[in-house]
C-alpha cells in the first residue's frame, strides 16, 4: 500500500512532495479511465476508489493552499467538476467499532487516528453538490445497500423495491442567523473568520462551504413535466457598489434537472452536468411564470450528518425574503436526528409544498400546484427536445472511505 515509504522517515519537505507526486499520479490513471470511457458506445459507468481530495486529507490547510498555487490547480474543478458524485462510507471506527481490525498490514491506525482521519476525509468533499455520507446505522448489508440506492438515485435508474430505504430528505425553516455572521464576507472556510460584530466563525459553525446558487425553472412540453437548470459557484465577489454578487466572477458548475411524470406516487428526477455553453442555451427557455431563485448554499458536517442551507438573496419575492431552509438525507424520524445547536430552527417544513422551490418561484402564488400538477407552457418544441438530449458529460463517481470487514467497504 505504501510502495515502500515509511512516512515515519520522512520530513516534511519529503512528505509533502510525496503527497504532491501521489496526487499528479491520480489525476493520470484517473483521466485514463475517463478518456476510455468518453470513446466506449455503451452506457459507461467509472467508480473511483478513492478520488483526488481524499489526499488533501493529509495536508494542512496551508500546505493544501500553497500545492494550489503552485500548480494553478482549481478546488472546484477538482472536487465538483471531476466527479459526478461522490460518496463517504463512514470508518467502522465510527459506531461499527467491534468490527474495526488492525490484524494485517495494511491498517496501524488506533481507533482514534481512524476516527480523525475519517473526519478529515469526510471534510475534503465538503461542498461537493452531491455528496452522500453512508453511516453505520444499519449492519454492513445495509450499509452497502445504501450505498448502491445513492448511486442508482443520482443516475436516475428506477430499482424498484429492490433496493427500498426509508432514507428520505428532511427540510427544516431556520428563522435567524447566528448573531455576527456577515453572509457578504464570509470565505470558503469558517476557520480564522470574523463576522462584523467580531464573533470568530469558528465559534460559530463548523468548517463550511460556501456556494452562490441560481436556479432557473424552463418550458416544458406538458403540464406533468418539470425542468429547471442551476449554475453553482464558489469565490464568487460581492459587489458593493451594486450590493449584490457578481456573478461574472468565480467558479462554477451547471446541472440540467428533469423531472418525470409521477410514477407510482413518485416522481423520478434526472440530473445531468452539463456545459457552460449548453446552460447559456437552455437559459433561453427559461418559464415566464416563474422569478429566478437566488440563494447562497453553506454546506457543512454536523455531528457526522451532512447539511445544505439556503439563504435565499435579493433579488427575489417578497415571500422569500429572510428566508432560510436547511436540508439534510436521512434515516432518522423524529426527533431522533439532531439538528445542528447553534442554529434556531423554527419547524420541520419537509411536507409544507408552500415551501418547496417551485412554488416559492412562482410569480402568481395563487397557482401554486397540487404535488404532481404543473401550469401549461407554451414553446418550441423541437428546442425542449434538444434540451433533453444533453448527456451527463462528468467523469466519474468517487466512492469514498476504508476497507474493513463491517462498515468500510469502498
């Protein structure tokens, strides 16, 4: 596993030259898998065992920011454009500890430098738009079933009761902020961070990422269809002088979302990655009936739990203004799933459709929808037919954790 290297012997300057070479290694055997697949005429599926921010995982921040700028790399292009999704199967050492062995050569870690290093992992995706966290909770079939149900879901494969959970989305209305967040200042990570009264933002959150969303809603050809696309950045500018985010600044990624015709009670979505330039093509449809959704997107680790929170920002309707919902997947029911603390969250909203973006969007509320009901919209049809065309055009799927006997498989 080591190839020979002792990292106990080296220093480091030798250590962190040894991460840079293993990481430029990655990146290669990686592109060329991907560059098969971009020529194979079947449907291509690439899983990486382990992807290129697991290795960041070993740096310190600082070495991390400095290797960046050394080699002009990009962390969104690396994290959020490389992979289409990426997935955390969380240490034995982390509730399944019976399970968590250190009988062979390739595992030294105690219990507790496997838990740091699993944080650490866990952390370096932080941000990523689809990340799942597979946790102990259920025995290793379980687990691993999980894991299969997250992928066929982001792929858009119907599995039918094959691979039935109860892992379902939970949506939450924060009613405030922390006291000293400056929404306008605030970087890529909490830590070293002073809010505008002075409250450091790591007293405040754990390590997050920040994101600046736009969604749009499109036309579709019929009333039981939904397509919307998204551009996502991060370091993104605030403009003062305008007192609003420019968006000309920054890094982003751009997804096409289609949803299906309610099957079942269920209504299947379809998310693709798609190009700078297909977006600026579909923008061309976007729907009439419905305002552009401007949000900033914190992401964060609470309590191994993985949380999405949207502040929704000018410009918008009056009814999404101080608006805040936080998001997280999960097993639990209840009370059972704790919430982060240092946010005062108002009530659960997971079955409120007022709440639901979609109708928050919409220019005339008094047509909100019933759960699977959508307004007429006239346009072109032969160019909805081209926007449903785009193929997913990422690379690959990191499957992320260790390899042990219950809870680690990768």
């Amino acid at each position: 596993m080591s190839g020979g290297v002792k990292w106990t012997d080296l220093s480091e300057d030798e250590a962190y030259k040894f991460q840079y070479m293993l990481m430029k290694t990655m990146l290669q055997i990686e592109s060329v898998y991907f560059d098969l697949g971009s020529t194979c005429s079947r449907n291509c599926l690439i899983i990486c065992d382990r992807g290129f921010m697991d290795a960041t995982a070993y740096l310190t921040p600082e070495q991390w920011d400095t290797m960046k700028a050394e080699h002009n790399w990009n962390a969104v292009e690396l994290r959020d454009n490389r992979y289409n999704q990426v997935i955390h199967m969380q240490s034995a050492s982390k509730g399944a500890e019976e399970f968590y062995q250190t009988d062979h050569a390739t595992r030294y870690e105690n219990l507790d430098v496997a838990r740091q290093l699993d944080d650490y992992a866990a952390q370096a995706w932080v941000g990523h738009p689809y990340y799942d966290v597979i946790d102990n909770s259920t025995d290793f079939e379980g687990k691993v079933m999980r894991m299969i149900s997250a992928v066929c879901n982001r792929l858009g494969i119907d599995a039918g009761d094959r691979l039935q959970l109860d892992s379902r989305k939970r949506k939450f209305l924060v009613s405030c902020l922390p006291e000293g967040v400056d929404l306008r200042r605030t970087s890529i990570h909490g830590e070293g961070l002073i809010g505008e009264s002075g409250v450091p933002l790591c007293n405040v959150y754990p390590q997050f990422q920040d994101f600046i969303v736009v969604h749009d809603y499109l036309v579709t050809p019929n009333s039981k269809m939904q397509a919307r696309i998204r551009r996502r950045g991060q370091n993104v500018k605030w403009d003062e002088n305008k007192n609003q985010w420019d968006l000309e600044t920054g890094d982003w990624t751009y997804t096409h979302t289609t949803r299906r015709q309610t099957v079942n009670k269920e209504s299947p979505e379809v998310k693709m990655q798609i190009t700078s330039r297909e977006y600026d093509l579909l923008k061309a449809q976007r729907d009439g009936h419905h305002y552009t959704i401007y949000k900033k997107r914190r992401c964060f680790l609470w309590n191994d739990q993985y949380f999405q929170m949207d502040i929704y920002q000018e410009p918008f309707h009056t009814r999404c203004k101080d608006l805040i919902l936080l998001e997280t997947y999960t097993t639990k029911k209840g009370d059972d799933l704790k919430l982060p603390d240092f946010l005062r969250i108002e009530k659960e909203v997971t079955k409120d459709k007022y709440y639901s973006m979609y109708n928050l969007s919409q220019k005339d509320p008094s047509t909100a929808p019933a759960a699977s009901m959508y307004p007429e919209a006239k346009t072109d049809k032969a160019a909805v037919a081209a926007a449903t065309v785009y193929q997913d055009q990422g690379d690959g799927l990191v499957v992320n954790g260790h390899c042990d006997h219950q809870g680690d498989h990768k």
